[in-house]
C-alpha cells in the first residue's frame, strides 16, 4: 500500500492519503476513528493497516494530479542519518567508511514535503549539494535486533533528499547541523508499505538536477545493508515506531564533481527510487 500527507484545502493540518494509482483516499473518512496521520496508523499495527485496506474500496476517490503534499512523516521520534554508506560517495568526499556506520541525527524542522521550496541564506552557505537515499520507517519497536530479524521491524520506505551545506558540514566536527537547515530533508511524496519491497538492496536510486542526472546507483551498492543497520542502531537504543533511517547516498554528490556542482537559486532537484517515487525540491537562495 501507499501513503503520502496531503495538504486538503480547509483541513486543518496534513491529513493521510491512500494513493492508488492517480487517485487518492483521505484515511480519516474510511471509518470512525481512522488514523489522521501516518504515525497513528503505525502505532495501531497490522490490525489497523488490514482495516484501511478493507475499508478503502467503499469510498470514492479523488483525483492525485493537483494535490500538495507534506512531509511522508512527520514528528518522528527520530530521524537517524547514516554517512559513508556507499564506497563510491565515501571516495569522492575524501572520507574513511569506518568499520561502524558513520551515524548522526536530524533535526525535525528539516522535514518538508514533495514539490516545497527550500530557502537559505547565501551568508550561511554557497555549497549546498544533493543528496539521494532512501528512508526507512520503523513500524515495531526494535531493540537488540538481529540482522536475520530486523526487516520484520520495518514498517515502509519512504524517498529522502539529505541537502547538506558541505562548506559547514566540513568546518565542523558534527555533521547534524549542515544538513538541517529549514527545509533540508524533504521526503515522500509517498511512504510505500514494506511488503511492496520485497528486497531493499535492489532499488535504482538517482537524481535529476536542473535536467541533468548527476546519481545513477542501486542501492545494492550500500556497504551496509537495511538489516545490518537496524541491526547494529538497535544495539544501543531502542528504534520506536514511526522512526525514520536515512541510509546514505550512492556516489555522484556535487562536491566532488570537477567542476563543483551545487544547488542554485531557482534550481529543481528531483530524487527518486524504483517503486517508491520522485521527490522534488525547489531552491531559493536568500540576499
């Protein structure tokens, strides 16, 4: 199945949408007491999840094309970020992939959702790059998980473009603070179930700046695997429900391209992964 948060003309905030092809349902009007948001249908599990799919051939649909969209998730009770996942984007950046995941967290006000636009001060930084990955969302509580167990704890997937302002993220001893800007971490437009992801290792993963494709990977190219990092962030704490892990980008960021390449005003990147969506930003630069 497959979700996104839609921004409803005279709602109150975003309301949940079952997409289905070029139509929508909004969740809340399948029956009394349907989840609003993504994180209550979470939070009831397989029993809720099997109710919206019984319930959704009874309501009419709306038409997707014209919809705005909100962040995939939104408050999470953690967005962990994994760095170096892939060789070929540790090479380029001149960084050592350690023999334990390069780990950091991102702010919540990072969040933003599909065809937003994202602003920063050109004051703050003129090296602000792209960044492909793809999103996991926890669905059960994980703690000491083994690597054979630990897709059973994901409950979707979700696009993620990690914008980070390299000048900042290289003048700094943490990486949180230059990829969490406003705006920064937009994801969606949709989250898509896990069971229509059989296999996260063998999604194409790319991104499209100003109509040039500057990342073209798999992510079977990671260093580490969906499990072995819900595995390993497991051991220290436990992953709630409604947790969002972003895996890493593949090779391709526009640091390390000769020359640079940095996302510019009015630019329009595009990030997308096989069967589960395109998510598009739009760049503002501030005087």
């Amino acid at each position: 199945m497959r979700f996104a948060h839609l921004l409803v003309p005279g709602s109150d905030g975003p309301r949940l949408g079952l997409i289905d092809g070029d139509e929508v349902r909004l969740v809340d009007e399948l029956y009394p007491g349907a989840p609003r948001l993504l994180s209550e249908l979470i939070e009831g599990g397989t029993a809720e999840l099997d109710r919206v799919r019984r319930a959704a051939p009874t309501a009419v649909p709306a038409a997707l094309d014209g919809q705005r969209f909100a962040s995939a998730v939104l408050a999470p009770p953690a967005i962990l970020a994994v760095g170096l996942n892939y060789a070929a984007h540790s090479s380029e950046l001149g960084l050592k992939a350690d023999t334990a995941p390069t780990v950091f967290v991102l702010w919540p006000n990072s969040l933003t959702g599909h065809e937003g636009t994202t602003t920063w001060p050109h004051t703050l930084s003129t090296s602000v790059d792209y960044e492909a990955e793809l999103g996991v969302i926890i669905g059960a509580p994980a703690k000491d998980v083994a690597e054979a167990d630990a897709l059973r704890h994901v409950w979707g997937y979700t696009v993620v473009n990690d914008i980070t302002a390299r000048d900042i993220q290289f003048a700094e001893a943490q990486w949180s603070r230059c990829k969490s800007f406003d705006g920064f971490t937009p994801t969606g437009p949709f989250v898509v179930t896990a069971d229509e992801i059989p296999d996260p290792q063998a999604l194409r993963i790319w991104t499209v700046l100003d109509g040039h494709t500057v990342q073209d990977a798999t992510t079977g190219q990671m260093i580490r695997s969906v499990a072995k990092l819900v595995s390993h962030l497991s051991q220290s704490a436990t992953l709630l429900p409604g947790t969002l892990i972003s895996t890493g980008s593949p090779g391709g960021a526009g640091y390390s391209r000769d020359p640079q390449i940095f996302l510019r005003d009015r630019s329009t990147v595009t990030v997308g992964i096989d069967g589960i969506g395109e998510l598009t930003t739009h760049c503002r630069i501030l005087d």
